[in-house]
C-alpha cells in the first residue's frame, strides 16, 4: 500500500513501530464481517469486528469479537463493570469516533476507550481487524494491539 493510501490506524501502527500486514478489498455497507473473511481466505473466527458501546454510566467502551459472533451484552457488562451496557447509536458513531459503519479500529479513535477482545484472540499468532476504513483491514499480533491500546480479553460473546 503506497503512503497516501494509509488510514490513521496503520499511521499509528507506523508511528509504534509495530509490524503488520494490511489488506485492501471491494467492500460497501453491505459487505459483512463473514463475507470479509471469505474475501481474505482467513478463518471468520481470527477476524475481528469493532463494536461501540454505551454503560449506564455513560462512558464509552469498544469491544471486539469474531465477526461470525454476537456481542453478549450482559457478559460485556461484566467484563467493565457496568450494570448493563447498549449498543451505539450508527449516527453517533462518526462524530464519537472518527471511523464510519464498516470501518471503525480500535486503533486511532478521536478519544480512546477501554477495548475489550473475546478471549479466543489470545488463540491465534495474529488477529485481523478493520485499519480504520471500509475495505482496509490489518493483521498483527493481539500482544502487539496491547502495547497501543488499553486492551483486555473476556468471554463477551453469546
């Protein structure tokens, strides 16, 4: 990928001095998480989506779970220590986070919030997840996610 092509994540990335793999696909809002790992050939469990939620206490967290999965919110509650937690609002997401439907990291949000992994990304040498932008992803080692964000891993899927 040339420089100007680079999203903020990957700048980020860059900047860190973290090795990494990225990937630029055909994708529009339509385009589905499992339809993604198809496109990439990988295992739909080693791929990751980004989800934003809302706690009761109105602070803000980002989870990350195998696109083939659904967020437990009660789980996903616990693990932040939240009485319960709900899902973003999509017309809140651009302006609390910078990235759009389909393109949002857990790498370079306007402000960053506590992310939380499903367990099962310790289970892989690398972990694919969206580098910021509707058909970009990146491949990197959960540790190397961790040395950038404030990251913990829980059972937080159904």
């Amino acid at each position: 990928m040339s420089a100007n092509l680079k999203t903020n994540a990957m700048r980020i990335l860059d900047k860190h001095k973290i090795t990494y793999k990225d990937y630029v696909f055909s994708a529009d809002s339509s385009t589905t998480g499992v339809d993604i790992a198809t496109i990439l050939g990988e295992n739909p469990a080693q791929v990751f989506k980004t989800l934003v939620t809302t706690g009761k206490t109105g602070n803000h967290y980002v989870f990350m779970v195998p696109v083939a999965e659904e967020l437990d919110l009660k789980k996903a509650a616990l693990a932040v220590n939240e009485k319960y937690i709900e899902m973003l609002k999509q017309k809140d997401l651009l302006p609390l986070t910078g990235y759009v439907h389909g393109g949002c990291s857990p790498i370079g949000m306007k402000k960053q919030f506590k992310t939380v992994a499903h367990i099962s990304a310790e289970n892989f040498p690398t972990i694919f997840f969206s580098a910021g932008a509707v058909g970009h992803q990146v491949e990197l080692p959960l540790s190397a996610l961790k040395t950038i964000i404030p990251l913990l891993t829980a059972d937080i899927i159904i």
